[in-house]
C-alpha cells in the first residue's frame, strides 16, 4: 500500500517520530479539530458574561468527542477501508472511541445535570450524528457534507453558547449558520483535496486546495484566539 494510500504523508501528520505515532497525530486530524472546537469558542464568546470553567469544559468535550471518539468511529464504521486502520486494530480504535466518547459525556453530564440542561439536547444530537454519520447508518442518508457542517460547524457553536446561558439566541444561531458555511466549505475541499492525493492526478490543483485547506484551519483557529484572547483581558 503505498504512502497516498496510508495518508501518512498529509500536511497535518508529523513528519517526525515512530510511525505509529505519527498515523496516531493523523488520526486526530488535529486542525480540523481545531476548527470544530474553534466554533465552541465563538459560540462561548456570544454570552454577556464569560464562566471559563465551562469554556474549557466544552472545549474539551469537542476534543474528545471529535478529535478521538469520532475520527475513530469513522474508521470503524465506514463501507470503504479507511488508511488509519492499517496501523490500529479495530479492538484499539474502539477502546479509544469508547473511552474517549464515555469522558466527554461525563464532563458534559455534570454541566447538563447541575448548571445547563438545555445542553442535554445538543448533546442527544451531537451522539446521535456520531454514530449515524460515522457508521453510515440509514444508507449513509447522514453521511454526506450538509450534515457534516451541521453536526461539527453548526451545533458546536451552539453548544458553546449554551454552555454558558443554558438557552439559545438568535445571534447564536447567526453565527452557528455561519460556522456551517465553513464547515461545508472545508469537507467539500478536503474530499476534493483526499481524492487527487490518492490518484496522484492534477498535483497543481492539489497544493491549491492543500494551501486553502491550511489558511481556512489557521484562520479560523486564530480568529477564535483573538476573540478569547479580547474578552479574557477586557472583560
């Protein structure tokens, strides 16, 4: 199988370390998981007051939910053999997904439960997309890029949101519709962008998209700083 294949040679894979490290940083796709978390802090940000505490929580919970949990269910549920399967066994990538997936709704159980019940909702939602989008249930009727930009644009402002006010407003759904533009626009890409990796056609257009690719990821991460960084001082 060559390296196209594996996927261990992506942008967003060290190229530094054991191999089996690397294929795991991989694994985390971490900038788009940086982008998903991103958009809890845009969402946590839109509240008249800041609880920090569960900006971190939240944040948290998106990076286990998403960068562990759901990229190892991928893995584990998709039709087409998936390159990270070839350096864990699906015993491993489930005890992750598991572990992971169990400590994300236990930080996000104590909130719902004692601060922030309307959390449960998004968090109801937010399982039900894991396992559905992931595991091509219903014929893959919820694997595609519109709920994907949903699931991991749309609904992690909102929860962010939420997390600090326990209700939703209509700015927050602005700005949720808005990180599902985004979101849409990075899966659309990076489908485009994975397929001529693979076939090792149309290189030029390949590094366009790659270089897309990174300023969308950068951008967004960056933006989410400065508007924490802005309210962290002034607030």
């Amino acid at each position: 199988m060559s390296a196209n294949d594996t996927r261990i040679n992506e942008w967003f894979v060290p190229r530094f370390g054991p191999i089996r490290f690397r294929a795991f940083v991989g694994l985390l796709f971490l900038p788009y998981t940086a982008m998903c978390v991103s958009f809890t802090l845009f969402g946590s940000m839109l509240a008249d007051s800041t609880h920090w505490d569960r900006v971190g929580a939240i944040a948290l919970v998106y990076f286990l939910a998403l960068g562990f949990a759901a990229h190892c269910a991928d893995n584990l549920g998709s039709k087409k053999v998936k390159p990270w399967g070839n350096y864990f066994s699906r015993l491993q990538l489930a005890a992750v997904m598991l572990l992971t997936m169990a400590a994300a709704y236990a930080i996000g159980g104590y909130y719902i439960v004692f601060h922030v019940p309307v959390l449960g909702i998004i968090a109801a939602l937010e399982g039900f997309f894991l396992f559905a989008y992931n595991f091509e249930f219903w014929q893959g009727r919820f694997h595609n890029n519109f709920w994907f930009a949903i699931s991991w644009g749309a609904l992690p402002v909102l929860a962010g949101f939420v997390m600090q006010t326990n209700e939703i407003s209509l700015i927050a759904i602005i700005v949720a519709a808005g990180a599902s533009i985004v979101s849409y626009a990075e899966i659309k890409m990076s489908r485009r962008y994975k397929q001529l990796v693979k076939t090792d056609s149309k290189e030029k257009t390949a590094k366009e998209l790659e270089g897309r690719l990174k300023l969308l990821c950068l951008s967004t991460t960056c933006f989410a700083l400065i508007v924490l960084l802005t309210r962290a001082i002034f607030s």
